[in-house]
C-alpha cells in the first residue's frame, strides 16, 4: 500500500507521456476473493489511470516457460503453472472491469511493442 502511494505522489504530479504502472491495478489478483475486486476498485480510485489500459495477456504454459529460463533468479511461489492458470483467470476478470484493452502477450517482444503503439496512435 505504502509503495503504491509512494508512486502515486511521485509520479502523477509529472509530464509523462506515458506510465507504466504494472502491478497496482491488477496486482490485486493476488488477494482472495472478494477482496480482490475491492482492492481492484480501490486502486483504480487514486491511481492515475490513462485513457487506455492494456492487459498483456499470456498463457500460463508460455508464462512457466519464460520464468523457468531465467538464470538470475529462481521460481517464485506465483511463477507455478497452477498458480499463473489462477493468476491469469482472475487478472482478466479484473480486467474486464476497467475495460482493459486485452494484448497477446504470447507473441514476439516486437509483435506486442508494434500491437500497443498502434493501440495508442490516435483514432
């Protein structure tokens, strides 16, 4: 909560053209049900929220793989298939609230890149 708020007052009083806040909002996945939609509304109050929000979306397979060749680090708890299968399905329900623009995050690093400018150029 406290590094949520850190970066709230950090970064919302900026010109940015773009941030990325990539664990506040849909980070509330993590807590159980129903705290997590209530946290999720929380959030989505005080911090800033851009016009269009993206959800990178990737299967849970894709996901174990990429953590798994890691060599900096080991596994984390969350990074276990059946975990990121949970993750994943409560993260795009989440996101189905905030009207989050859903990205194949199964695609090549270039692909997705290439996806979201052409989501953010104006229509």
């Amino acid at each position: 909560m406290l590094d949520v708020l850190y970066s709230v007052l950090q970064y919302s009083w900026r010109d940015y053209d773009y941030i990325i806040f990539v664990r506040y909002l849909l980070g509330t996945a993590y807590l159980p049900s129903p705290i997590d939609k209530v946290a999720y509304h929380f959030f989505a109050i005080i911090v800033p929220k851009p016009e269009k929000l993206f959800f990178i979306d990737i299967k849970p397979e894709i996901a174990y793989e990429r953590s798994s060749k890691r060599a900096d680090k080991a596994l984390e708890l969350f990074e276990k298939p059946e975990a990121l299968k949970k993750i994943r399905r409560k993260g795009l329900q989440l996101a189905s609230l905030g009207k989050w623009l859903i990205v194949d995050g199964g695609k090549p690093v270039k692909d997705v890149e290439s996806i979201i400018r052409n989501l953010l150029e104006p229509q």
